[in-house]
C-alpha cells in the first residue's frame, strides 16, 4: 500500500472518531459508521447508478463518477426511529410515541425511512460535520453526498439506519468532488 493510501485509511478512521464523540441528544449515540475501500467502492457506485436512472436523478450518475475515483468513503448513518422522548414536536407529531408509531406504519419505498426524530438528525448532521472537519484538517478533499447515502442503505451497509449521507475521499493533485 503506498503511503496517500495508507494515510485516506487513517483519515477515515479518524473522521469516524470524530463522529462518534461528537455532541449527542441526551447523550444517547444512535450512530452508526464504515468505511468502504476498492471494491465496496466500486458496488456503492454502481448501486447510485441503478437507483439514479430508476428515479430519473441524474445527480445520482455524476456522484457514482466520484464514488468510483474515490480512495475510501465513510459512511454515517442515524437510527432516526430511536425518540429521545422529549415530545418535542419536531418530527411533526405532538409526541414521540405517535412518531413510532406513525414510523411502524410508514411506507417503505423511499429513499429514506421516516418520520424521524428531529434531534437524531441533528445529531447525525454534527457527527458528519465533525467528520468532515477532520477530513479537512488532514486535507483530504472529501465531500457529503446524500445519494451516496442512500444508496448505501440500499445495500444494507449501515443496517436499522433511517437516514445516512457518505463522504467520499481523495488524495490527489486536484479536489475530483468539485468542477465535475
């Protein structure tokens, strides 16, 4: 392995670090993470792919590009279903206990899996933003991709996740996530 690559290996596992002591609600960690590499890579690509011309989302086919020339992508999902009880009202129900109940009764052809609880997915959104944070100090050009995401909760990657994203990652002489 030459050293760019050991090091996107490093990173990624430092980003999932970060992730995982990053803030949670309650204090409760509903995150879960992975990191794919080669051939993972190259059947996360194709998944966006198939799921893109599906739907007719043509971002789907330029994100699976990037997908493809990563070196290493971390995936991080929430288990959106878990309430923390506070009755908030959030997720747009007047208590937890009609979310998951509404959740039990939900559709499940869509991308992703809801209603969820709103504070699941704010903590999801600062465990990526961590992750990204540590990508960047180490200078790895990355970038979150929902279609990534998603499709990697079609493979089964990050099993009981709701709701995920992917940050793809690359060691190269030009940022491959940008000016597509």
């Amino acid at each position: 392995m030459d050293p760019e690559q050991e090091a996107v290996r490093t990173i990624a596992n430092l980003m999932m670090v970060s992730a995982r002591t990053a803030p949670k609600g309650k204090g409760i960690d509903t995150i879960e993470m992975k990191a794919l590499y080669g051939p993972e890579l190259t059947e996360l690509s194709h998944e966006m792919e198939m799921i893109g011309t599906r739907i007719g989302f043509q971002f789907f086919l330029r994100d699976a590009k990037n997908i493809a020339a990563a070196s290493a992508c971390v995936l991080i999902g929430s288990h959106g279903d878990q309430h923390v009880g506070l009755n908030c009202g959030g997720c747009g129900y007047n208590t937890c206990k009609e979310m998951a109940e509404a959740f039990e009764m939900r559709n499940t052809d869509t991308l992703y899996q809801g209603p969820v609880c709103v504070i699941r997915m704010a903590d999801l959104g600062i465990a990526v933003g961590s992750a990204v944070k540590t990508a960047q100090i180490h200078n790895a050009d990355n970038r979150v991709f929902f279609s990534a995401g998603v499709a990697a909760l079609s493979l089964g990657h990050l099993p009981g996740c709701t709701t995920a994203y992917a940050i793809p990652l690359s060691v190269t002489g030009k940022n491959i996530f940008f000016d597509r």
